[in-house]
C-alpha cells in the first residue's frame, strides 16, 4: 500500500517539511493539543505534531498534517508554486479508483455492542465547544439516483458509544442527498475516514458541480489510482489505506442538539438541532494512527481548505477572463484576485465569474499584476489609492452564503460585495509610482554605511 497516511508520515518525518516534532509528554484531549498548537501558531510556527501518550486513551494522536502548503506539496511530489496546477489538472484528468478486497483499514473489525466512539481521542478544543468532536473524518455518502460518492469535512460531535451529531452545510453536496433519502423515509448510509493521505483531504475539498468525481481527483492528486475497498456494514467503498473507518447510518427526520462549536470564522456557532449518525461499525488498522485537526482558526483548518478553493476559483474565473494571473483567499468568504487588466469593465467581469464559481464567497477584490495578492499591505495600499467606491463598488444583496458566517442572516442570506481595485483606466495611464533607481538600490550595500548589519529588531510600531 502506496501512498497512505502511514507513508505520508513517514517521508514527513525524514524530510522535516515545515517541521515535525513527536512529543513524549502526556496531553489531554480537552484544550490541552489545541493550546500546544496555538503557541505555535503565535511564534508562526506549524510543525507536524505526533502526540504519543494522550490521557485516558491508547491510541496516538498526529495534528497539523495539512498546515503547511509546502508539506502538502511535498506530498503531492510538486513545488508549493505547482501546487494550484496539480490540483487543477487532477480536476481535468482524475484517475479512477481500484477495488480491493483485503485492506490495511480491515485488520480490526469491530461490531455492534463492541462499537465505542469514546475510546477515540475526540478532541474539544475551545471554552465554547459543547463537547469532544471529530474533525478530521472525511465522510463519504453515495447519492441514490446516480451511485455517485460524494466526499466532504464534516464536524461530528461525540454523543455517546455508538451515536454522532453531524453538521451538513444546507446547499452543499451531502445535504442534498440527505434531503434525497429524507424524501424517501430511509436511512442515509455513511462511512468516515479518519487517517488519510493529503491528496485524499484535498481531493474530498473539490469544489466543483455536483456529479463530480472527487475519488478520481484523489487519484489525478496523487497520480495512481486510489485503492478502495467494500465496508463491513454499509454499501460503500472506503480508502483501503486509511486509518480508521467509522460505518453507519444517518436516520431520516431525526434531530438533536450539536454545538456550539468554533468554526474557521473565529466565532463560536450556536448550538442547533441536527442529524445524527449512528455508528454500526469501527474498522482499523493494528495499533491506528488518530488524526486530528484543530477546530477554529488554526493554520490546518484554513490551509486545507484554502487550496482546493483557490484552484477552483482560479479555474473558473480564468475561463471567463484569461488576463486572470493568480488568485488568494485572503480570510475567510474573501478572495483577491490579480489580472492583466487590458480594457474597462474586465475586472467586474472577473468579480462576477468568482461569485459564481462558489456560494461561499462575500468579498471579492482585484488588483492589477504589480500587487503581490500574498502581500495584505499591498492589498491594502491599492484600495486606498486606486478605488473609489461610487465607481468601483457593488453589491450583490441578499444572495445565499455560508450558515457558518455570524453575520448572516438565517440560512446564510447576505450580501456580497466586489471591489475593482485596479488602476484606471488602465496600469500604464495611471499615476507613476515613486521609486529608486535600481542601478542605485543595486549598488548600495547597507553594510558599508551601518555598523553590525542587519539591524537588531526594534519591535512593532503602532
């Protein structure tokens, strides 16, 4: 088995792509991890994380696998700057999957009363959390009337031995084919995915029309067919190479409380009645790895998702606009995107193609070529310059979003707004810019007129 979560960290720790450390000291599933990261994250720091002796649990725990893109490209066998392209050439050219019929994630099969979700090191990472969730389970569900499988991240929070409270994104791909089965009075028959190689996280992320093969997009990722084989309980096919699979069902018209829970906004999401899974079986490897992801703000959470977001967003618009050079989400619901702009009314062309290409997106902004998009200051410094507000501001009101934005209304209804931050009429006509000449930045040496170059940190100013 090629190509697996296992192998995945392996080469990590070999390589020390953007850090890996194992840590001896015993931790607590309850805030401890997702304090360990967040001091990491503030001295801008995210290093892999292997968290041997977890408190009250025998299984080890890995964090921040996706946090660092350069980690991800590494594991994709691609520069981080070829990362955007792989992703989007395995959307043109996804590779199917194999059938197996042993697997590395059915060396322990556990079934009914055995099934205890509990032994897990579920994780609460935040003061608002209203429980232990599991983050990082790629739930995997297939639509009745095409037999297409859908892949997706979704939040499952820890309600018993055998029982999941499931969060599902109204207008997002596995909410529809719930609806579908709560239609028809039946079950929704699920799996999920816990221990997974990055091309199969990235893979689940597409963002594209709905009969899209994301199991082929895995396959495109990491170049060769993905292996699956046929859970225990469920009719599904599962990553032969995962970790640990959960099996069950998600019961028509059934509601509980699930939340709150911090999302990627930074807020904490009230708590709501919805679905939830019962788990039929566990299946796993000997000795399973468990893999975590901070809830929240944390560099994973948003990095993970970013990626195949850019892709798609790039994708799409680029089709609309070829002078399109590049794209960022810069925070979350907001994209910047830079173009060649060659004549009036391209860059609203460019903001209308991105709010089509995703109902999450609210802001949209773009900038002319000479503003690096990675740069928030430059961003910043061409809309104070370049932008005035009757002329290159609109408003797309009351249009659907994310449920997961606090400032929307119910069922995401909010406005969106695009901003055309780029010079008119055009670059070249614009005001010049105030430069050196770079004869002279050349020739000047800082050594020669500072003594003990580079200077020692004076800290940040207001």
């Amino acid at each position: 088995m090629g190509e697996d979560f296992r192998s995945f960290l392996k080469d990590m720790e070999e390589t020390k792509e953007g850090g890996f450390i194992r840590i001896n000291k015993e931790v607590d599933t309850q805030y401890e991890v997702s304090a360990i990261v967040t001091k990491l994250e503030q001295a801008r720091q995210v290093p892999l994380l292997w968290f041997e002796k977890v408190k009250g649990h025998t299984l080890p725990v890995v964090v921040n696998c996706y946090a660092d893109r350069g980690r991800v490209a590494r594991a994709l066998r691609v520069s981080k700057r070829a990362l955007n392209q792989r992703v989007d050439q395995a959307y043109q050219y996804p590779i199917p999957p194999v059938e197996v019929s042993r697997a590395p994630v059915q060396e322990v099969v556990i079934q009914g009363t055995e099934v205890d979700l509990q032994k897990l090191p579920a994780m609460m990472y935040h003061n608002t959390d209203g429980g232990f969730y599991i983050t990082a389970g790629i739930v995997l569900a297939k639509d009745p009337d095409t037999g297409d499988c859908n892949l997706s991240y979704n939040r499952l929070m820890v309600k018993g031995k055998n029982r999941l409270g499931i969060f599902m994104t109204v207008g997002k791909h596995l909410n529809a084919i719930y609806g579908k089965m709560e239609e028809r009075g039946e079950p929704l028959e699920v799996a999920v995915s816990i221990g997974n190689h990055p091309a199969s996280a990235i893979g689940a992320l597409a963002i594209g029309p709905y009969h899209e093969n994301e199991i082929g997009i895995i396959g495109g990722l990491k170049g060769s067919p993905l292996e699956i084989v046929r859970c225990k309980t469920v009719d599904l096919l599962v990553p032969a190479g995962a970790e640990i699979i959960l099996e069950g069902e998600i019961a028509p018209y059934v509601r509980e409380e699930e939340g709150p829970f911090g999302e990627f906004t930074g807020y904490a999401i009230r708590s709501a009645k919805n679905p939830v899974m019962r788990v039929k079986a566990i299946t796993h490897r000997h000795n399973p790895i468990y893999q975590d992801i901070c809830g929240g703000q944390h560099r994973e959470h948003l990095t993970m998702a970013t990626i195949p977001m850019e892709a798609n967003y790039f994708r799409v618009i680029k089709g609309a606009v070829p002078e399109v050079e590049a794209v960022r989400m810069a925070a979350p619901f907001t994209l910047i995107i830079s173009m060649r702009k060659k004549y009036e009314g391209q860059a609203r062309s460019a903001l209308l193609a991105a709010f089509s290409a995703d109902l999450y997106l609210k802001h949209a902004i773009v900038v002319d070529h000479d503003i690096d998009i990675a740069d928030l200051q430059r961003v910043f410094w061409a809309l104070a310059t370049r932008v005035q507000a009757s002329r290159d501001l609109f408003i797309i009101p009351r249009a659907r979003g994310s449920s997961l934005d606090p400032s929307a209304e119910p069922l995401g209804v909010m406005d969106k707004m695009g901003i055309d931050a780029t010079a008119k009429p055009s670059l070249e006509r614009f005001s010049p810019l105030n430069t050196v000449p770079q004869e002279v930045m050349d020739r000047i040496k800082l050594e020669d007129y500072i003594k003990n170059f580079p200077l020692p940190s004076q800290g940040t100013r207001d």
